[in-house]
C-alpha cells in the first residue's frame, strides 16, 4: 500500500506556501526531503501526519502513522517503558521489546532526565516503531548529536526500518545523511515551494 499527498495550494496569512506538490511514498521506501529552512518542509510533513489540513488537496495514509522530532518530546514524569505504553497504548512487555530493540534493556524504570539527549532519542525511536507504523515520518531525528551519536542513531534507525518496512519520509538538512538513508532524495524549493528531485 503506497502513500500519497497532493497539495494543490496551501495558503497562510495571504501568502501561497506550497503549491503543485504530489508525493507518493511506498511501503518500505525512505524518502528524504531537503531545502533550505523556512521553504516549508515540516509544514509538508505535517500535511501528510493529518496534523495541517487547511490546504487544498488529498492526503491518504493506509494505516498507523509514528513521528520522531528534532526533540524526542517525552514525558519527563513518566518512567521510559510509560513513555511508550500512554501513547501508543501497547502493552508493558511490547514497551520493554521495544526498549530492547534500541539498546535500552531493562531501563524500563528510568526517567527520561536519567538520560542522555541521545539515549532520549532512541526512547523516541522505540515509541514509533512499538505499533509498527505504515508511514513513518521523522523530523531531523539526528541534529545536535555528535557525530558518532548520530552514526549510531543512522545505524540503528536503518535497522529498525529494514525489519519493519514502513513507508518513511526523512526531513534533513544533511546531504549525507539523505543519500545514506534515503532511496529517493526530494528538494523543496521556490516560491510557492515545490518538489524537485
């Protein structure tokens, strides 16, 4: 089953942002988007989560949808095998699967401020492939990170996707990055932005 977002404009405050955008995602394909900053990229990833829909256009995901972001985004009161149970609704020996597949064995228990912002990540990691996603989406998951971290998150994240197979969109700044992970490299650019690529 195959992904696809068409965005015939999408307007904000009187200004086209996007326009003529037709984005088809397989089932087990990585796609990255690049482009500068501010063209519009995680606006275009957040059409596709169902999260923007003022724009004019189709949007059709056959099932799940996970996300990882810039910040891992957990809940800093709540252990780590809670940060995956509360959101996904899996239950506790699926969370604690999960921590596993991303190195975190039996830090169930542990509180997100116990770790590392690249351990938090892998926390991130965890909770978007708990309940196998059909799209996966992942917002710069690996800025900020030194560089053997971030080889260490690529490494595991190509992983995580290879025994999964979700259809994956990867919004990065990183060239490398991109042809690393991605099979097909897409750029937003103009104004109103479009895909290239």
């Amino acid at each position: 089953m195959t992904t696809t977002l068409t965005i015939n404009s999408l307007n904000r405050a009187g200004r086209m942002l996007l326009a003529d955008i037709s984005l088809t995602i397989a089932a087990g394909e990585t796609v990255a988007l690049t482009g500068p900053s501010g063209i519009g990229k995680t606006t275009l990833l957040r059409c596709l989560a169902g999260l923007e829909t003022d724009f004019d256009g189709t949007r059709r995901v056959p099932g799940p949808i996970s996300a990882v972001f810039q910040e891992p985004a957990l809940l800093s009161w709540r252990n780590l095998r809670d940060n995956i149970t509360v959101p996904t609704r899996v239950d506790v020996s699926t969370a604690e699967a999960a921590l596993s597949e991303v190195g975190l064995a039996g830090r169930g228990a542990d509180f997100p401020g116990q770790l590392s912002l690249g351990q938090r990540r892998r926390v991130a990691l965890a909770r978007a492939f708990a309940r196998p996603p059909a799209l996966l989406l992942l917002d710069e998951p690996f800025v900020s990170l030194d560089p053997a971290t971030a080889e260490e998150m690529m490494a595991l994240f190509t992983g995580l996707r290879d025994r999964h197979r979700p259809a994956t969109l990867l919004v990065t700044h990183e060239p490398r990055e991109a042809r690393a992970l991605a099979d097909r490299v897409l750029t937003l650019e103009g104004d109103p932005a479009v895909l290239k690529g």
